[in-house]
C-alpha cells in the first residue's frame, strides 16, 4: 500500500527532515557512546546507532525523486540494515544487562543463519516477490511498496526477537530496584514505531515503510544526552549484586536499591536524596575516609561485613557510585586466621617465659596470662600433684565470681575430669559439665577441658557457654601443657643437682680440710725423721757399719714421702683457691732459671743433660709468681723422673701469638697418646698397681695443669710411646712494667 499525497505535502517534508534527522542523532549518539567506560556495551551501542543512522539514510534515498531502480536499491538497502539494526539490539541488551548470550557460540551461529536466510529472500525476491514489490506511480513519493508475506513472517520475527531484548532490559530494571522509570519509558519508545508502521499500512495518510529509525532516535537523545547518568548507574547497578549507592559530583544522594534499604532501614522514605552523603549516612561517609573501608552492620545476630568501594562512572560529569560487597565469609576467615596467628605468637612468647621461669608460682602466671588473658577463657586454673593430689595452685580472677570460693584437691584416682585427664595423660574436653556427675562443684561452668602437665599436674579452662571448645585452642593449651611439663622436669632436675653440687662442694670442702690437716700432721714428724737419719748417717760416715746404709734409706724415702706430702697440700690449697696471689706482669725466663737450678743435682746424678732456653730476653707474662713456679717445679721434675741415664731434658721460655710460652721436652719414656686424656687427672699415671715402673702419686701434672688454669692459661702434651714428650704452658701475655722499662 502507499501513501498517495500531493507535490510539496508537508507529510512528505516531514517524513524527509524525520528521517535526516533520525540519521544525524544515530550518528552524533554513536560517538558519545564511544566514550562508555565497559567495552561490551560501548561497542554494542556504537554497532546498534551506526546501523540505524544507515538503516534512516536509506529511507532518505527511498524518499526522494530518483529512478525507480534507484528507489529499488535503497529499500533493498532498508531491509538489509534495518534487520542487522535488530541483532545489533540483541547485542546491547545482552551486553549492558551483563548476560553472556551474544558470546555464546550456539547464540552466534543462530543469528548468522536467521539473518543470512533472510537476506536470501530478500535478495532473491525479483525472483518469487514473496517479500515485496515496488510499483510506479504519479504520487509524491514516486511508489507504492506492496508487501507479501515473507515480510509479515521476517517482521513478526524482527519484533520476535527486539522484544527478547526488551525483556532482558525490563528485568533489569525491575532487579536494580532504582528509579528506572525514564530509562523504561525511553525504551518503550523505540517500539512505538510499529504503530506508525501500522498506520501507514492501513491509512495512506503514512509512508507504508518501517518507522524504527525515529524511535532509535529518541532513545539515543534520551539514553546518551538527557539521562546518561541514569543509564550508566544502572549499568554499573545491574552488573552488581551488592548495595549500591549513586551520588552526583558534589557528593549527594541521587539513588539507591532496595538492598541499601535492608542495610540501613533509615532511607526507607527516601528523604536522603538529594542530601550530602555526610548527612544521611554519617558512619559511612567517616568509612571512606579511611585505607580500606570495611563497614560492620549486625541485626541482632552474628555480624556482617561490606567492603566499601568508591568507584567513578565514567561519562556521567563526575558522579560516583558507592559499592558495599558483601565480604562477610572471607572477613570471619581472615579474622579467624588473625586471631589464630596472634594465639599462636602468643604461646611462642609464652613458651620463652617458661624457658626463663625458676620457680613453679612464675609458671602458674605465664598459663594464667596466656589462657586467660590472650586466649580469651574465663576459667582457668593451675593443680599440681602433692601427696597423690591434685591441690589448687592459681586460678584465675573469674572462678571466684562464677565458681564455689572453696576448690579443695582432687584424688588422681578419683572420678573427676582433673583426674581422668591426669590418669589417662590425654586432654578431656566436655561440652556441657552440668551433665556430668562428678565429685566436684563446678558452678556456673558449662564447656570444660582438662590437659594434664606429665606427672606434674592439671591445666583446666572452661567457658560460661554451653559450647565446643575451639579444637585449634585445645590443641595450644596441650602444646603448652607439655612445655609446662618439660620446664618442671627441667626445674627438678636443676633442684637435684643444685644439692648434689652443693653436696660435693661440701665434700671436697671437708677432703681438702682432711688433706690439709693430714699433711701438717705428717710434716711435723716426718721432718724430724729425716733430720734424725742425716744425723745418723753424718755419725756412722767412713765406718764399715750397716747403719750408714739404713740412714741413706730412711732419709730417701723421708724425703720421699715428704714431697707426696707437698703434693697433696699443693693440691688442695690450689682447689680451695688459697694458694695463689692475683696475677701480675712478671718475667718468666727467671722462673724457669730458678726451676732447672732446683733440679739440676738431680738430673746431674743420674747422668741426664738439663738446659734451658731463653734467648737471652725476657719474656712478660700475667700470672703468679708462686703458680708458675709450682707448674714449672712439676713439670721439670716429671720430665727428669721419666728420662734415662744419657737423655736430655730442656726448658724452653718464648713469646708466642699473644702469650708468653713455656715448654718442657724430655727425650724420656713418653707414652701412648690414647692415654694422654688422662694425665692431668690426680692419682693418674701410664703405669699403676703394683707392677708399676716409675715411683710418684700422680699429683705432680694435676697440680700444674690447676696452677695453670687458675692463671687463665692452658697446658697441652706432645708425647709419643719411647719417643719422649713435650708440655707446653701458655700464658696472657703482658707488657713489661715501668721500672723494668726504665732499667733497661
């Protein structure tokens, strides 16, 4: 059917400036809409205007006086785009209500296959003229445009599927529960093109020719330059489905859902729009001030968490949107793990204390502090084991108020859960003790656990709430238990050995004070005794007389005897720390003259070559004059006893690597270096019992080796079996004093 109107018809001008129009809006809506911040629905609404600004500059070819052929390819032209224009719509609604259906590859081949079809019969239509034809006449618009049936079936399939896309728009607006009345409005608009379609079918008031162009054209002017905020707000809201709140740019209220509602009942009359964000809603403005906004809401029940995000809408002159995401699961996780890793830092700080505890009530205060205070507990008590009982030590302050004030011991073989943990060394963890018949009163205690502390004792917590105790904690307050245990094992232990080290300190107190009055009782007599058998042997000199004989006898073992005697008392006096003077700068090289001087006889008779080294320079050590040269007294006689008729024996005096060195080597016996380890012990030799070789006690390099040590220095042996050995004494090193200095 056409529309027969005469030349210069305003319904003709009116249609041609429409349609022009139509083609600039489309155009102008397609480069605003390029400045949309998500690229699916940017891209989408770009396709949808270009395609109607071609879809109206057809018509306008249509519309004009050209050839008839021309007229042909314009409309053929209409039909192609104007169908593209649809699923050019179907992308946008899927795209902006957030679905997925225009990248779903099913949905993709569908549209490819419906519009190739249609574009099949159209362009085959001068073939079957099933779709429609164009026919001449004298009229304004030059034709009459018949339609058969294959149009009635692609229209009724176009407007098939663009209500699809009104559908998907409506129910997001109904689920963002804002104020979407414009947008619906706007949308509602693009279809009332049909009822011109429908009017220029029936009525030749009206071009018989698809109106949708001008409706486009509308909703772009709306959508893109009237109400972009609220086309953008909604967008961001139906892609959400968090609390969402839209401001302007100075920070107002321009709208909010339903669920903001929910969350703050207060804005239920919606008095807040229009009103600073501060004003109506001053916790949460004060939230999104800080780094990471976290709003804590409660209903009465356990409370929720949102994360507050302050987001920008892009092409909206600066209005934001404020986003509360629901983070309630993932803030109790992160809450939970913070708490769990303070506890489990806590019991490490915990356990340092213990370490560092010296008495049981320190103990009782670390647990109290740590179960009570960090812990949380109320309830917290501390029993230790006394007389086959377990007796109450500390408590903490709660159990006076929620428990009975008397808390009498508890039998190990009793029926309670103090004794059943103890016994069964295991945690005893009871959710309700009300329930259970015991020997003891527990008060207001519901949930309770007991952890035994080895054969120690009893840690007990408990709560007010009939409720599980925490199974993390259960399994803190046992690794707790068990280093409690460790640290009193530990504190016996050192309570065993404090009196054993105070009983042989009082042992060789007593042995030293033995040895002492020994020796001066020994010395006074055995001194006569050899004075006596020089006497005797001095009288009975040049006779034939056994008696000379017996003299020398009495006098060597005298003398003998005397010095094993000099060596017990030296060593006694050395181990109660009466011996030594405190230490000074003295020179060492006349020490070791004067030892070799002492000893020189000695070594004389038995055919044994005594030098001494000392390169002719003094050599200043810190020590005590009277302990060097008892440790070089012994060292010497030790190395002239132990070498054969022939051998040699020398003393050494050296400075060394910060300390004075003093060395005795003998080409003696020497022994096995296995039994080198223990030549400084007292009463130790290579040789002993009855079988012995070499006469002696054994005290003289125990007596060194203890003059040595308590002068700060060390002593060493290099000794090889039949090779000879050689003791080295090392000494602080000193510098010389002023006087010495000045002599020089």
């Amino acid at each position: 059917m056409s529309s027969l109107v005469a030349q210069g018809s305003p319904v003709f001008w009116g249609y041609l400036l429409a349609f022009v129009i139509a083609t600039l809006v489309c155009l102008g809506a397609a480069w605003r809409a390029w400045q949309i911040p998500y690229a699916d629905t940017r891209r989408s609404l770009v396709t949808f205007f270009v395609t109607s600004a071609g879809w109206a500059a057809a018509y306008i070819g249509f519309l004009l006086p050209v050839s008839p052929l021309a007229k042909h390819f314009f409309y053929q032209a209409s039909l192609f785009v104007g169908f593209g224009t649809v699923w050019a719509w179907l992308w946008f609604c899927s795209a902006y209500t957030g679905r997925a259906i225009h990248r779903n590859a099913s949905a993709q081949w569908f549209a490819i296959a419906v519009f190739g079809g249609v574009v099949l019969l159209k362009v085959t239509n001068p073939l079957h003229h099933l779709y429609y034809t164009l026919e001449a006449t004298q009229g304004v618009f030059g034709t009459v445009v018949r339609h058969g049936l294959l149009y009635w079936v692609v229209m009724g399939t176009a407007y098939a599927l663009a209500t699809a896309g009104y559908l998907m728009l409506f129910e997001m607006f109904w689920k963002t529960e804002t104020r979407t009345g414009p947008l619906a409005a706007l949308t509602a608009l693009t279809a009332f093109p049909a009822v011109l379609n429908i009017v220029g079918h029936v009525h030749p008031t009206l071009q018989d020719i698809t109106h949708e162009p001008l409706g486009v054209a509308v909703f772009a002017i709306g959508v893109l330059f009237v109400y972009s905020y609220q086309f953008q707000a909604v967008r961001l809201a139906g892609s959400l489905s968090a609390p969402t709140i839209m401001l302007s740019a100075d920070g107002r209220i321009r709208d909010y859902g339903r669920q903001v509602v929910e969350l703050f009942p207060a804005l239920e009359d919606r008095s807040a729009v229009g009103k600073p964000l501060g004003a109506a809603l001053p916790e949460l403005s004060q939230k999104l001030e800080e780094d990471r906004p976290l709003l804590e809401t409660t209903d009465g029940s356990a409370p929720r968490y949102y994360r507050i995000v302050e987001t920008s809408v892009g092409g909206t002159g600066g209005s934001d949107v404020v986003v509360l995401s629901d983070v309630t699961e993932r803030e109790r996780r992160e809450r939970a793990l913070r708490d769990r890793q303070e506890k489990v830092e806590a019991l490490y700080a915990a356990i340092s204390r213990l370490l560092r505890a010296r008495r049981r009530q320190e103990i009782g205060d670390v647990v109290l502090r740590l179960v009570n205070d960090v812990f949380g507990y109320p309830l917290v008590g501390v029993r230790f084991v006394e007389d086959a009982q377990l007796v109450p030590i500390q408590t903490s302050p709660q159990v006076s108020e929620h428990m009975p004030a008397r808390r009498p011991p508890v039998d190990v073989d009793g029926e309670s859960l103090l004794a059943e943990a103890y016994r069964k060394e295991e945690p005893r963890v009871v959710d309700d003790v009300q329930g259970i018949d015991t020997q003891l009163d527990y008060g207001a205690t519901r949930a309770a656990a007991c952890f035994p502390v080895g054969a120690y004792g009893t840690i007990a917590v408990g709560k007010l709430e009939k409720e599980n105790i925490d199974s993390f904690d259960v399994g803190l307050i046992e690794v707790l238990a068990a280093h409690v245990a460790v640290v009193l094992d530990r504190l016996e232990q050192e309570d065993a050995l404090r009196t054993a080290k105070e009983e042989a300190e009082e042992a060789n107190r007593m042995k030293s004070a033995l040895l002492a009055n020994t020796s001066h009782e020994f010395r006074t007599p055995l001194t006569s005794i050899i004075g006596f058998a020089e006497e005797i042997g001095t009288m009975a000199e040049g006779g034939d007389l056994p008696i000379d004989r017996f003299a020398n006898h009495i006098e060597k073992n005298g003398r003998r005897l005397l010095k094993t005697l000099d060596g017990i008392l030296n060593l006694s006096r050395l181990e109660g720390g009466e011996m030594l003077r405190s230490s000074q700068p003295i020179d060492a090289a006349p020490v070791a003259e004067e030892a070799a001087d002492q000893f020189s006889p000695e070594a004389t008779e038995e055919n044994i070559s005594l030098r001494v080294d000392t390169n002719g320079a003094p050599v200043w050590t810190r020590a005590s004059r009277e302990g060097l040269r008892i440790a070089l007294q012994n060292l010497v006689s030790n190395a002239v006893k132990y070498t054969e008729s022939g051998g040699t024996v020398w003393v050494r005096v050296r400075s060394g690597e910060e300390a004075a060195v003093l060395e005795v080597e003998d080409t003696g016996v020497g022994m096995d270096p296995a039994q080198a380890e223990t030549l400084f012990e007292p009463f130790r030799q290579e040789s002993e019992g009855m079988g012995r070789q070499y006469e002696g006690t054994g005290l003289g390099l125990a007596v060194a080796k203890e003059a040595v040590e308590q002068m700060v220095g060390t002593i060493e042996v290099d000794t090889e079996k039949g090779e000879g050995s050689c003791f080295a004494v090392r000494l602080p090193e000193a510098n010389a004093p002023k006087e010495a200095t000045v002599e020089a």
